[in-house]
C-alpha cells in the first residue's frame, strides 16, 4: 500500500472558492467544452492557498492536460506563476490535481489548459471501483482495483465544501501497498478528516503515474501466505478523540515478511464508521520492513474520530510480502535484547543490536497496566534516539518515564528490522 507519504492537511481557516477564468488550447481536437471542470480555492490566509482541478473527460481520446496557474492581485498583476499536470484520463474519467501556493496579497487565480492525445489502450481509472460512506466529519473511501495493472504516483482527496461550495478543509492521501503499488485485486479502505463543519464533499483520485502488469514490477525473493500472519489485540485506549487499537502480529511464515494492516470498523447496526490503517496512522507508522518467524512485534490501528466504545466489529485486510531486491530487509529479532528496571522516576535499559553485519532501527513500547489489565499510560523509546538506529554489534542506553498514576506492572513489545549494510 504504501511508501510514499502524500501531504495530510486539514486547515481549521476559512476558505472561499474564488472565480477562475477558464481559456484552453486545442492542440488534441479537444477544448474546455469537451471536459467537466471545477475549480476550488483553499485560501490558509493572505499569503497561503491550495489551488484544486478536478477533471472528468467527456472526449472519445486519452488526454493528458496541462494547467498553467496565475495567481494575481487586486489590480490583475501577476504574483506567482506555476502549473500541475494530469496523467493520462481515458474516455469517462474523472481525477483531481493540486498545488500549494504561497503569494502575499493574491486576490484571483485564472487558469489556461493545455491538451495533447495520448495513444494507448490500457485501461486507466474506470477499473478502480470507489465507494465513499459520508459520516459528517470524516468520509470513509473504499478502493478496488478491478484491472490487470499496477498502479502507481496515485493519491485520494477530500475536499470538504460548505453551501456555497466554499472549501473549509482538505485532505489528501497516497494509494499504495507497501512496495508503492496499487496491485490487481487489491482493496484499501481510508479515511480522509475535516476539522471543519461542512455541507457536501468532493472525493476523487488523481490519474496513475504508470500502469504496469504485476509481472513488470519487482518480484518477492520469497513467497508469503498472509494467512500465516497472525493479529492478536492486547490494549485499547481513547485518546485526543480517537481509537487506539494495539496488536500483536506474529508471522508464521518461514521467511521474513513486509506486513501491513488495513481495517474497518463497525457500529452495532453494521454500518461503516471509521477505518485505519497500520501505515498511515499519525505520527508513528507501525507497518513493518521484516518481522521474523514466530517473533511477535506490535502494531497499531488509530480509528480518528471514534470513540473505542462505538466500534462493534472490525474487518481485517493483511498485506503481506517477502522481499524484493529493492527492499531487501532481514529479520533481526534474534540478534536484538534489551534489558530494563525502574531508577527513580524513569525506567532505564540498554538495548543492543548482536548481528554481525545487519544494523538495527526501531523502538521499544512500554505499557503501564492496572490490577485489573486496564492500560493506563504508554511511552516508547526510539532505539538509536537521533540515529533512528544500533549499528552491528552496538549498544546504547535509553529511558522512559514512569506514570505518575499508580500502575501493577508494566508490559515491554518492540518493533524492529534490520538492513544488511
């Protein structure tokens, strides 16, 4: 699903969809009357805007697009010119394309497409299914790609109207499994979040950077049955507004794994509320680069904007994968041993990594458990603090901070791989 992070934002400001002249070159036979365009402005500020296309090809031809942007002041002088570039959009599609400006005093934006034909007979986004469930301040959207490509630089948006179709939030996400790709067959569920109220909400996908037929791409060295993978939850807590789920994942393969998980939650009456995913969690992405067999390493689902207590079921989907050349990890849990004790006001430990010639990153997780194994507190400690890393045959120390609510005792997991030098 994924290693390429797109750009998360959901502004708290006010922003206005401004009036954006429309003019376009006819170089593919095609002109602005052959499309549907709309147009948003997501103004941050005075200085600050995020300018969004969305597309949908009404031609019989494949198109690519250009749009060149001019952001101007009040008296029509230009303060900052830039451009965005669709992919390819066969017959039908529709997808979505943005760029962040920064330009002090801007007062309009006009726009100028540039079309030219593109020859090709794949198919493009009318093979990806989606489907989106509205739930008033976050917008679940499911993804399935029913074609024989893999897809690539493909990303989701959100963008969260009011009334009069101004933009009050957005957000954006990456579609990909772990080696980038967006595979044949695959399904991905994500949530995109506003933190402002809003009245209706456009969702679209931006057309794929290349299709390529799995048998293109980088193959796993090995072969990895996502049925051997194994979820055991073991803590659930609410915070900031959200659902924690903390799990186990334990491999049961052979070999290495690249693991990811991809969830959705639902209430009692069935109905979807929320979904997470491993990799895009905030902050701390608990996906992993190589977990061995039978060592279990911790994972976490953040379901946003949902209380714990609201979740009846949660349907699972694991992606699992051996290693490419490109990514070529190894499990390392047998050459990784900490030790630790409370001094004081922190727990203290050494970590250290005994591999001859792999170095070692990841962190270590302590919870802070109640008499009656209700989780109190976590910390974490990052093994390698700066370096994110403990070369081979290397030790270090590290600390974390005691609760300052009575705990009964406390449980240790870790998350770590390793990558021969």
């Amino acid at each position: 699903m994924k290693k390429i992070l797109a750009l998360i934002a959901a502004f708290a400001m006010a922003a206005m969809l401004l009036c954006i002249p429309a003019f376009a070159a006819a170089d593919a036979g095609v002109t602005d009357k052959d499309f549907t365009i709309k147009e948003y402005i997501f103004e941050k500020d005075t200085k600050d805007l995020t300018y969004f296309c969305v597309l949908t090809n009404n031609s019989k031809k494949n198109i690519k697009t250009k749009v060149d942007i001019s952001v101007k002041d009040a008296s029509g002088k230009e303060l900052k010119a830039d451009s965005i570039t669709f992919n390819t959009l066969a017959p039908g599609d529709t997808a979505f394309q943005l760029r962040s400006i920064s330009a002090e005093g801007y007062k309009k934006v006009d726009s100028k497409r540039t079309y030219s034909e593109e020859k090709r007979d794949e198919p493009v986004l009318k093979d990806i299914k989606l489907e989106t469930v509205d739930l008033k301040d976050h917008v679940v959207v499911t993804l399935e790609n029913n074609s024989e490509y893999c897809f690539s630089d493909m990303s989701l948006a959100a963008i969260f109207l009011d009334k009069q179709d101004k933009v009050v939030a957005y957000d954006n996400i990456s579609v990909q499994d772990i080696n980038t790709y967006f595979n044949p067959g695959q399904k991905l569920s994500l949530q995109l979040n506003s933190k402002e109220k809003y009245d209706k909400v456009v969702v679209a996908t931006t057309a794929p950077g290349f299709l390529k037929k799995p048998e293109k791409i980088d193959q796993p060295l090995t072969k990895i049955d996502p049925e051997k993978i194994e979820l055991k939850q073991i803590y659930t807590q609410d915070k900031f507004g959200n659902a924690e789920l903390y799990y186990t994942v334990t491999n049961k393969n052979d070999d290495p794994a690249i693991v990811n998980i991809n969830a959705v939650a639902y209430d009692k009456d069935g109905k979807i509320i929320a979904s997470a995913d491993s990799y895009y969690n905030s902050g701390t992405k608990y996906n992993f680069y190589a977990i061995g067999k039978d060592k279990p390493q911790l994972s976490c689902l953040i379901f946003n904007n949902v209380k714990s207590e609201d979740i009846d079921k949660i349907d699972y989907q694991i992606e699992a994968h051996g290693f490419t050349e490109k990514y070529k990890y190894v499990s390392i849990e047998n050459d990784f041993e900490y030790n630790c004790a409370p001094d004081g006001k922190n727990l203290k430990g050494k970590a250290t990594n005994k591999s001859k010639d792999a170095d070692l990153s990841g962190s270590l997780y302590v919870f802070f458990v109640d008499k009656d194994g209700k989780l109190l507190e976590k910390d974490s400690s990052t093994i390698g603090s700066k370096s994110l890393s403990l070369k081979a045959g290397e030790t270090k120390e590290f600390d974390i901070s005691l609760p300052r609510a009575d705990y009964d005792h406390y449980d240790i997991y870790y998350r770590v791989s390793g990558k021969v030098k």
